[in-house]
C-alpha cells in the first residue's frame, strides 16, 4: 500500500476530475484471461482466481466520514480500500466516502489521502461485509513547509517545534508519484491533541504527545534523529518509547497500520525537549507518538 501505482492514480484522477464519487481501479487477480467482469458468491465478493487465501475477509462495501479538528466535513478528499487490489473514492460534500468494494483482502485497510494538505493515515479494517468506519478526524498541516534535501546531504530541518536530525550520507525516498507538487513534498509536523487521535493510536498505550507528519511515508536510510518541544508534565531525564505507523504491507517498520515502538529516548535535563538517544532513529515520517517506558 505504501507503493503507488502510477496507472492507477492517472485513471483516478481523470475519474475525479469528471465528479466520480465512487472509482474502482484495480481489479487484478479478479478478471479471467478474457477480461470477463468477476461474479460474487454468496458474500458479495468476487472470489479471486487463486482462491479464498487464509486471513482473507470479504469486503462488500467501506463507508466513512471524515471532518477537520473544527468538526467540519473535508469533501473531495481522496479515499481508498486497498489489501489485494484497490478501491478508489472521494468525500462528498458531507465529508462521506462510500465504497463498492465487492473483494476478499488481506490486511485491508482504508487511507486518508490528505497530500500534505491534511495529514493522512491508514485505519484496518477489522470486520467485513458493508464496513462502516464511522467519524474519523483529520488535522489540516501547516501552511508552510520545509524543504527535504536531496540524498546524502547532512542537516537539521525544523518544522513547528519538531527538529529532524538527517545523517550524512542519508537517503531520501519521498513518494512524488503521489506528491506531485513540489510544495506537497516539504517537511510540516503538526501537534495534535489527543481527544483527535486517529483510530490507530490505542488508549491503552499512554500516548502522553502525538505528531502528525508529512510528506506521509517519507523513508530515511539510516533513520534520523528527532528531538521535539517536551509539551508533556514529563520530567527532566525521564525514560521514553517513539512510535510509528507502519505504512508498508511487508511490515518493514512494524506490524501494517499499527502503532509500533521503533525508537528510545530521553527528556532533556532542562525538561524542555524530547529526543531519540544516540544511536536511536525514526526510518519513516507518519504518525509520531510518545510515552514514558513503562
């Protein structure tokens, strides 16, 4: 999911640009050798041509309603049902996505494609059948961004109260063929409170401080060091755990769409900063979220 398909998002976005609300793009693994349109079984799901595989669930239909941190609908924003093909849509004026979806997926999940305008993020869907996910919140980012350097380059970039640390020799991967505009492909960060904490991020963590980042899935190689203003009643030294959205199907940074721990780190003597120890890195800007170690 974390790879584009350049096919497809060209097909979605000529299909948007006519008013479509509901674009289904990607079919492959459904169709026969002659291009023949799928039948469903009695679930309501094409059955793919290798058959039903283990951890696969039937998703008929995915609904969702998404509103700014101010309780406003976000319309025209990009959604998409993706595990085993994808499904393409958008919000209407409501801020409502409906999805036909018709497919059996594993690790489905529904994405936020808020381009930097908006932060984004992934929600798993855990059931099947016609899924509605209810009212999720997405924060609008920062009007002005900071821009990544090429690779290799090393650098301290600072957006809001949030400073990354790239290495030298550090690669870049930023996804353009999602973020086409270059302004999309800056650096903003965005202090969210956590009565707005999208659905990923668990009660039951202690999750004292939450970041929103973009440009969304953006890959360092190594990772980069990220020290942030201490917002929290957390105590000068005090012991913390960095977590991240995994974003990739291969769980490269941890389990898909989950929240993982993926850095240590320590409060400032002073207690005014956060930051990752020596030797300690974030590979990927998603979702940031802090606690004290347990």
């Amino acid at each position: 999911m974390h790879d584009s398909n350049p096919v497809a998002f060209a097909l979605m976005a000529s299909l948007f640009a006519c008013g479509a609300t509901t674009v289904q793009v990607s079919d492959a693994g459904l169709e026969d050798a002659k291009g023949t349109s799928p039948t469903y079984d009695a679930k309501g799901c094409a059955v793919p041509l290798n058959g039903i595989q283990p951890g696969q669930v039937c998703v008929r239909s995915l609904q969702a309603k998404v509103l700014d941190e101010n309780g406003k609908p976000l319309s025209n924003l990009i959604t998409t049902a993706c595990g085993d093909g994808c499904t393409f849509g958008k919000t209407n004026a409501e801020g409502v996505s409906r999805m036909e979806v018709h497919r059996y997926m594993s690790k489905a999940a529904l994405m936020l494609h808020g381009h930097s305008t908006y932060a984004s993020y992934y929600v798993i869907l855990r059931s099947e059948g016609d899924v509605d996910r209810g009212t999720m919140v997405l924060p609008a980012m920062p009007a002005e961004g900071v821009t990544i350097p090429e690779d290799g380059i090393a650098t301290t970039l600072t957006s809001g109260d949030v400073s990354l640390t790239l290495p030298s020799g550090v690669s870049v991967m930023i996804d353009k063929m999602e973020l086409g505009e270059v302004d999309a492909q800056k650096l903003r960060t965005k202090f969210v409170s956590l009565d707005k904490a999208p659905p990923f991020v668990d009660p039951t963590l202690n999750i004292v401080a939450l970041y929103a980042f973009t440009p969304f899935g953006t890959e360092f190689a190594p990772g980069v060091g990220v020290t942030v203003a201490n917002k929290t009643n957390l105590g000068p030294g005090i012991a913390v755990e960095f977590f991240v959205q995994g974003t990739d199907l291969d769980d490269k940074y941890g389990p898909f769409g989950q929240f993982t721990k993926l850095a240590e780190g320590h409060v400032s003597s002073d207690g005014k900063t956060i930051a990752t120890d020596l030797g300690q890195s974030i590979p990927q800007l998603t979702w940031l979220g802090i606690r004290p170690k347990p």
